[in-house]
C-alpha cells in the first residue's frame, strides 16, 4: 500500500494527460460525430466509430514511433485515422469533414470533477500537461478547458509520443524536477506504465471501472476520479 504521506512530501508536481484525463474526448467527440453520422445516414453507433477512432489512432501513433523518423504531427494521425476508419465503414467523406471532425479535438471540455479537483491540488503543488497533441492544438485548447496550467507540454519536444520514455524524461527536465518528483496522472493505463516505467510516480484515474493489468509497473495510486486524487493529496 501507498505511503500517502511520504508521497505527498515527495512530489513537486502534478502532471496530467490531456485527451482523456482532463478533457473528456469520447464524449465530446461522441457528441461532434454522431451529428456528422447522422446527416450521412450510417446507422451505426458514434460511440462504437469514436472508439474505433481512437483505437486506430494510437496504433497509428505506435507505429510512428516506431519507425524513429520525423514525428508526425498529432494532427496527421489524427486525420489519416479518420480516413481510415470511414473507408472501412463505408461512410463517404471529404477531407473538410476529415479536418473538422479531428479539429473538434481542440474544442472538448473538462470532466465536471476537474476544475475543482485541481485548484485544490494547485495549493500544493505546481499543475503541468504532458500531451500527444501538437504545441498548436494545446494551446488553442486552453479557452475551452479553461485551467491555468503551469505549463503545458507537447511530446513534439522529445519528437517521439507517449509512453516512450523520452517523453516523461523530456517534460521532467522541462519543469527542472528530478522524476521522483512528479506524479503523473492519467485516464489510460499505457501512459501510467510509461511514466512509472520511466522514473515517475503515477496516479491512475479509472473512470471505466477496469483492472489494471499486472504490469511490473503498477501506478501508486488508483482513484476513481480527479476528487478523490484531491482528497488524497491535497
């Protein structure tokens, strides 16, 4: 079991995923694509295409990472994902809808628990984003989720996505903290073993009520939400 207190006087910095922690993006984009779905007829359901979505996306995101070339941009994955699950769908479709549906990413909105969570861990610690999503997209993003971040980070820095360590290594070395330091938090479990298998300390918010698996690398605390996070360590 977690030293809760021993964690609390280690840790300098909170630092959370985007897409998925803060911001809700399946249902945002659930929301932004079942309108789009409907206006072309598909019967099928958003939920189940956004999921397929972002499932092709990160295979995508792997794959780039794995060649060790130029890091494509979030944005082109992003859109060459769309394409691709549509083609298999059969849903005609121009790349204005391409674009829009993609671009809908830089307007989602916090999870109802997060603003409040987080200005009570903000008495306690320095509050940073460590993001697949390119500089551009962060940032258009902020009037939307509207929370003042310390700093928001893009991977585009360490030109490799997450859950390669270069990443979490990067976004330490960004914020001047050793990697004991951080608490990284996040909504997926790739990114809790990533940052744990890198150095850091990791919170993993299940939201989806699913087991983590029995990685060597198990987060230090399991929350239900970003409350009960700040219930803990603030």
């Amino acid at each position: 079991m977690t030293d809760i207190a021993a964690l609390k006087s280690s840790v300098m910095v909170c630092m959370f995923d985007q897409y998925g922690t803060v911001v809700d993006m399946q249902g945002g984009l659930r929301d932004v694509a079942a309108e789009l779905l409907r206006a072309k007829g598909w019967a099928g359901d958003p939920n189940s295409f956004v999921t397929w979505w972002r499932r092709t996306h990160f295979e995508n995101s792997m794959i780039d990472a794995l060649l060790q070339r130029e890091r494509m941009a979030y944005r082109k994955i992003g859109e060459l994902s769309v394409r691709q699950v549509m083609d298999r769908a059969g849903i005609a479709h121009t790349e204005d809808e391409v674009c829009a549906l993609v671009g809908a990413i830089e307007r989602l909105r916090c999870f109802p628990e997060v603003p409040a969570a987080l200005d009570r861990l903000r008495t306690r610690f320095k509050l940073a984003v460590l993001s697949n999503g390119d500089p551009d997209m962060l940032e258009r993003a902020k009037p939307y989720h509207g929370i003042p971040f310390d700093a928001v980070i893009s991977v585009a820095e360490a030109n490799v996505f997450k859950p390669h360590r270069a990443t979490y290594e990067m976004a330490a070395r960004r914020l001047g903290v050793t990697m004991d330091q951080v608490l990284f938090v996040a909504n997926h479990e790739f990114d809790c073993v990533g940052a744990k298998a890198a150095g850091m300390r990791t919170a993993f918010i299940d939201r989806r009520r699913r087991p983590f698996a029995h990685w060597p690398y198990q987060p230090d605390l399991i929350v239900s939400s970003m409350t009960e996070l700040a219930e803990l360590m603030a």
